[in-house]
C-alpha cells in the first residue's frame, strides 16, 4: 500500500507541485498524494492537482458559523480520502486545539522562516527589518502552538545586501520545495515521528532546529 497524503491548501501550490513533481519522478517512492483540499475555490493549487489527476475539494470556511464546524468538516473530508501524512502547504486558517490533537504527530507545516524566529506572518520582512543575515525556512510538527512544533528540518539562505521580500521569498520557497518532501520521505519511510513532544528521527531526538539542510 503506498503512503498517503493528504495536502492543504489556500493559494498557488508551488509546494504541492513540488511534492507532485517528487511523487512522479519516485524521489518520494511508495507515496501518492491521495487529495488537495483547499478553504478557497480559486486557489490555483486546485488546478495543479486537477492537472496531475489528483481528487480535489473546496471546503469555504466561510460556510461555517465557527472554526469547530469547518475543521469537523474539513477532518471529515480528509479522513474520507484517507491520509496517513497531513501535509499544510500554504494553508491559511488557524487550526483548532481539537483537530491538532486528532492529527498529532501526523500533521506537518512549512513556515517561511528559521523558526523559532518570527512565527506568524510577514516573516521576510521581520527578517530584513531585524537586520538579520540569514533566513529560510523550517518543517515542523504542528502543535497547539501557532507555528510552535517541534522541527524537523531547515534550510537557509543568506540575506543580501539589496534582498527584499520578494526575493527572499523567491529564494525561500526553491528551498522548500526541496526540505518539505524529504521530510515526508522521512516519515514514509517509517523514521520520523513526535514522540513526548520531540521530533524524532531514526530513534535520535533531533536538535531545537530540527536537521539543518545541507545540499550536496
Ligand atoms: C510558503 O511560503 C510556505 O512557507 C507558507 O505558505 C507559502 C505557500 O506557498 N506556509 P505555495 O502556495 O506552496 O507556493
């Protein structure tokens, strides 16, 4: 049986097609991305999905009275197709305390910055007002705590004098399209997990910044 994921989405999907494109060509062997659900219609990651013969769903969050009746919805959805990894990929709704814990240890983010630094949004600009000389992107366990989990890798990039947000998001997201499969390899693979609220690969506790990327 190969592994499952399911990916979420709100906008383009250049992460999900990145994590297509590692599913087709077998750097992610034995993993199939079993559905793309996205909070709104027109994000242009649903077309990615449709092109690669990927199921597609639209749960509007702005269909429901509160976030307790969109998750259950959208827990639902995903339990439907089926996931043994859930993937966030640009997934902008805050997620409740009951859905974080339903999918604990099996639900991951990408955030573009090195995480524990600038949680939240805005994060190239935070890193350019702070004068810093680095930046990237880190994979994390989800938890409770907004963009707060365990992580489990990191890439960096250094910042230029001249870099704005533009480019270091540009800079940052070819990054991500790297890190963010591999840790989904990780966890096909039967070596990654969250145990007592540590990241843990292959039986050793990974450091406050999870593995940090290094290209060949
Ligand atoms: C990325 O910057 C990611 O770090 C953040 O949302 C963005 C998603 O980009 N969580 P894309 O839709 O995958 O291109």
């Amino acid at each position: 049986m190969p592994y499952k994921l399911v990916i979420l989405l709100s906008g383009g999907g250049s992460n999900l097609q990145a994590f297509i494109d590692a599913c087709e060509s077998k750097a992610l062997p034995d993993t199939e991305i079993s559905a793309v659900i996205s909070n709104k219609a027109d994000a242009f990651g649903l077309i990615r999905a449709q092109q690669a013969g990927i199921a597609t769903a639209c749960i509007d969050h702005k269909e429901f009275a509160n976030r307790e009746d969109f998750d259950s919805a959208l827990k639902n959805k995903i339990d439907e197709f089926g996931a043994d990894l859930v993937v966030l990929a640009g997934f902008m709704r805050i997620l409740t305390p009951g859905f974080v814990r339903h999918y604990l240890g099996r639900l991951i983010n990408i955030h573009p910055s090195l995480l524990p630094k600038y949680p939240g949004l805005h994060t190239h600009q935070r890193a350019l007002d702070a004068g810093d000389t680095e930046t990237g992107a880190t994979v994390h366990f989800v938890t409770e705590e907004l963009d707060g989990g365990p992580p489990i890798i990191q890439a960096k990039i250094p910042i230029f004098d001249g870099d704005n947000t533009a480019t270091l998001a540009e800079r940052v997201l070819s990054k991500e399209h790297t890190i963010y499969p591999l840790a989904a390899q990780w966890f096909a693979e039967g070596r990654l997990s969250l145990q007592n609220s540590k990241a843990v690969l292959d039986d050793k506790n990974l450091p406050e910044s999870g593995v940090l990327f290094q290209p060949n």
